[in-house]
C-alpha cells in the first residue's frame, strides 16, 4: 500500500461530508439526547438544504441559520484556534468569530447537492463529561458508507454540534491543524485574519 | 482495527519514545534499523502550555521546510502527469476495466495483507482476508472480479507501518515521501519493508517477470488519482494552507486506521465511567449489529 492510500476514502467522503455539516444541522427541538438531536436534524433539515427546488440563495440563508443556531460556533472558534485563541484580545477574537461564521458558510455553501439522497442513521451514542459522541453512518445510492460522528455539546438540554468527524477525521482538529500552519507561518494571528478575509471575498 | 472499547488505553501512543520495540530484532534491513533510530531520537512532541481546554500536543514535523519542498515538487509532478493521466484514464477506459483494474490491484495486495494480519495478532481478519483471496482467485478470475465482497467478505488494507505500530513502534515525524507522498517514519519503513518482502513482486521476480511490480505499482497509483480526481480537486481549491490539509488528513486517517486514536489531542480527559480517552475517542464497532437496521 503506498501511503497516500490511506487518504483515498476519506477523501471522497470529504467531498460532501462537509455538506453533511450543514445538512444535519437543523431543528433543536429534540430533547431525546443527543442522538434523537442528529437524527431530527438529519430527517429534517437534511432535505431543507438538498431540495432542488428552493433557490440557492435561501438555502444558503438557511445554512447560516442552522450554523449558528445548532452548531456551537463560538466554541468551534475556541478549539480550531487553540492557544492562539487564548493569547487574543477580545476585538481579534470577535473578528475571528465572524470570518469564521463567512468562511464556514461559503465553504459549505456549494456544495449542497452532493448532499441530496442522502441517509444518515444513528450507529450509538457515547457520553462523556457534558458532551456526546453520536456515531452515524451516511449511506447514499452509490459508492461506500461514510462513517460520520458528531461531537455534541449539551447545557441544560440544549444541544450544539461542536465538531464532525469524518472516518475518523475530526474536522476541528484538521481546521486546527490548518490555521495553526498559517498563523505559524504569517507570524501572527493578522495573516490568518487576512487570509480568511481574502478568501471569503473570493 | 476498530475494536472500539476493548482498545487499550494509550497502548499505541506514537509518543512514546523510550521503549524499544520489541520486534526489532525480527527486521533484517538496515534501513529499516536506521529509521527506527532516527525514529527513537525525535518523536516525541512537546506539549504546550495548556492552561485551559483545548489542551494541545503539535503534531511532530520538525522537517518541515524540507517536507514543503518535496510536497511542491510532488504537486508539480501531480500537475503535469499524474493529474492529466488520471482525467485520461477516466476518459479513455471504460468503467468495466477501470473496476477490473481496481479489483486486481486490490486482490494482489492481499497476500502482505494477510502476512501484516497475522504479525499484527489479527488471527479473524487474517482468515478474512485468506478466504477472501481464495475466493477471488478461484471464482473471481484471478481478481478481476470481486466475488467476495458478496459475501460479506469487503477489501480490507493493512500494510507493514500498521504492523509496526501494533508492535509498539512509535510514527516518529511526519515525512513527505518523494512521489509517495505523505507518510511518516515508522509508515517509510514499512514501505520499504513492503518493497523487498510483498510475496506477489517476489513471485513476480522469481518468475523473471520484472517488469510487473512496476506495472502494478503503476497501477495502483492511477487507480488511486483517478478516484481522487474531484476530493482533490475540491480540497486544494478549498484548503488555506493545502499542505498542512494533506498533513492532518494523513495524520488523522492513520491514527484512525491502526487505532491509536488522535492522542495528541485531548480535549476532553475522561468519559463518565472515569476512563481517559483520546480525542477522537475510538469509534465503536458497530459493524456486526447496528441498531435499528
């Protein structure tokens, strides 16, 4: 084997996992776990997001919506930056936070398609000191299942998604991985903050 | 692999660094001992000052400017040949052939499969992937087609750099592979483990059939870029720093795979029944009885 293979599924999954992000977020109403949360946001926004027939533009509005209401976006902010995030004053992490909400919605926004016929089950949930590890699967008409798991934080019966982990590729840890390299490199959390301005403009 | 609980906790850690591995008596090649050491000297990564949650271990890439070098020369050859090859294999082969060519790559990996599956103490898979080569070979024309998988027997991979984990070797810095690509120290040693000692190549060699290791290699490779024309595509379009994309992916992946978990990162500590757990915590196997199915 050489060593990129190791690569190869998940990075075909990767190609509409991120859409998956976006598909499951959905309606928090669910107060069945954090399992019954996935699968409501699955079975009910999932097809909000895919279906052909509502323009693009507004389901693009919706994404936003589901990234801020059921995704937990500050603290997605907090772990992808890391120390960096710490040594921040306020007006730079507030900045962040809002390139961020840009940066994920545009990211994910074109890619909804890959999302359609899409069929997310719940596998079993695992708890953990006031957050969940919800393992699903996400089948599609062709090619292999996509192992799919989602880290869900919960306060006070309120669920937000806090990260997705695609066959065993956390997307926190990568984007973590990602923006530590640019920072790294630009001397500072400014290259980031510029690098995400430049790209969200397009 | 994915045992989930019954994992040992921190069993294959990668960060440990001051154990031998036990094994390494059994690998004859010096570049192979080499590696090791080079291994043993510098894998461990240093925590940071975690004062609060996340608390962070950085990956080891202490090659870093020289990995970058190789990984632009390897786009740049990805770009002019591997990239066009793959969009004219695509294009050219029809579908039957480009599955034929996939399955009998595949079927020809599994003797090392089956030899990595036995070191590794994995006695079920490696009577999976045994039956599934006699299966394929008899009824499935050599490998061309997969018969098998029918069965409920799927194309399972392992290669040498997981059988060295499971011996408790740890992956040691992350490297950029001329060509190979991304890879680590431990995973270049088991490659060039698998270069002298995958049984199909010797038979192929002891046949005087030279050139077939390479023509399967070749193979490999455009079955590989083929598959991955648009993930690639859509990741380097999409990545801020595509190196560090490529990195983490890998790095990720292969934690995944050999079932260490991503234990540099912990972000969280223990779960409710008080055990530590890595981040993320091994999947379980739900394979055998999903529920509601």
């Amino acid at each position: 084997m050489k060593p990129g293979k190791i690569v190869m599924r998940p990075l075909r999954l990767a190609l509409f996992l991120p859409f998956l992000l976006f598909t499951v977020a959905g309606s928090a109403a669910a107060d069945s776990g954090a399992g019954g949360f996935i699968q409501e946001l699955a079975t009910k926004v999932l097809p909000q997001l895919t279906d052909p027939t509502t323009p693009l533009e507004e389901r693009k509005a919706r994404f936003r919506q589901v990234l801020n209401r059921d995704f937990d976006l500050d603290k997605i902010g907090k772990l992808v930056l890391g120390r960096h995030w710490r040594r921040a004053p306020p007006s730079k992490r507030a900045e962040f936070r809002r390139l961020l909400e840009d940066y994920l919605s545009g990211l994910y926004a074109g890619r909804f398609e890959a999302l359609a016929g899409l069929d997310i089950t719940v596998d079993g949930v695992r708890d953990f000191e006031g957050w969940s590890m919800v393992y699903t699967t996400a089948t599609r008409t062709e090619g292999a299942p996509v192992l799919l798991d989602w880290r869900v934080d919960s306060t006070d019966g309120k669920h937000a998604i806090t990260d997705l982990v695609i066959e065993g590729v956390s997307m926190v840890i990568a984007q973590r991985e990602e923006f530590s390299a640019i920072v790294l490199e630009a001397g500072g959390l400014d290259g980031l903050l510029l690098k995400l301005r430049t790209r969200i403009a397009g | 692999m994915r045992e989930g609980f019954e994992q040992t906790p921190g069993a294959d850690r990668g960060l440990v660094a001051d154990e031998p591995p036990a094994p390494l008596w059994r690998l004859r090649s010096l570049a192979v001992a080499i590696f090791l050491a080079c291994l043993l000297s510098v894998a461990a990564p240093l925590p940071s000052s975690a004062d609060e949650e996340p608390q962070e271990v950085v990956f080891s890439d202490p090659l870093e400017p020289l990995n970058r070098l190789v990984f632009a020369i390897n786009e740049t050859l990805d770009m002019i040949i591997l990239r066009p090859a793959a969009l004219v294999y695509g294009a050219v082969v029809p579908g039957a052939v480009r599955r034929g060519v996939r399955n009998v790559v595949r079927h020809l990996s599994l003797p090392f499969t089956f030899v990595n599956d036995v070191a590794q103490g994995e006695w079920k898979r490696s009577g999976d992937t045994a039956q599934r080569f006699v299966i394929n070979t008899m009824v499935g024309f050599a490998g061309l087609y997969d018969v098998a998988e029918k069965q409920g027997l799927p194309h399972r991979s392992t290669d040498f750099g997981s059988t060295l984990a499971a011996w408790g070797v740890g992956d040691g810095p992350y490297l950029v592979l001329p060509i190979a690509g991304p890879s680590n120290v431990r995973d270049a040693a088991g490659l060039l483990v698998q270069g002298v000692a995958d049984p199909v190549d010797i038979a192929f060699r002891r046949a005087e059939l030279d050139h077939m290791p390479l023509i399967r290699a070749g193979a490999a490779t455009l079955d590989f870029r083929y598959r991955n024309l648009e993930t690639l595509d859509d990741f380097k379009a999409n990545s801020l720093d595509y190196y560090a994309f490529i990195r983490t992916l890998y790095r990720q992946r292969r934690a995944f795979e050999i079932d260490s978990g991503t234990e540099m990162y912990l972000l969280g500590g223990k779960d409710k029944s008080g055990d530590e757990y890595a981040y993320p915590p091994p999947r379980p196997d739900f394979s055998r009885d999903r529920p509601g199915q």
